[in-house]
C-alpha cells in the first residue's frame, strides 16, 4: 500500500493536471443551476422573438413576405 505521502503527492499531481473548472470547485449543482438559467434565457429570448413576428406590424410584413415566397410553410412529408 502506497505511503500516505504518496498519495497526497498523486492527489496533487491529479489536481494540476485535471482542468480549471474542476479545481475552482465548479460543482454539479452549480453546472445545472448555470445550464437551468441558459435554457431560461432561451426560451424567454424565443418567445420574444415569437411575438414581435407574430404581434408588431413588422413581424406581419416579414411572415406575408414569408409566406408568399413560400418560405414559411411547412414541407409535405409525402411529397
């Protein structure tokens, strides 16, 4: 069995080697937390580009334009 020293040694070794983000103390409960508040962020930036194409008189003239060009419409699976 190694020597206490040893250990302490490989531990430290192990510790400069593996990344930043592990050794600043960058938890699991603080990567969900920072990935919760992303996805939160997204889906509030999503829905606010929903309604301003949806609501505001631009939106309107983009999705005519849109869908005169046949931009917008969804494909046809059968085709």
């Amino acid at each position: 069995m190694p020597a206490k020293q040893e250990l302490h040694d490989i531990a430290i070794e192990a510790a400069k080697a593996s990344p930043g983000v592990i050794a600043s103390g960058f938890t699991l409960s603080t990567a969900v937390t920072v990935a919760t508040l992303l996805f939160i962020l997204l889906q509030i930036a999503y829905l606010i580009r929903k309604w301003w194409r949806e609501e505001t008189e631009w939106g309107r003239k983009i999705r005519q334009w849109a869908e005169r060009h046949g931009i917008s419409k969804p494909m046809e699976l059968d085709e």
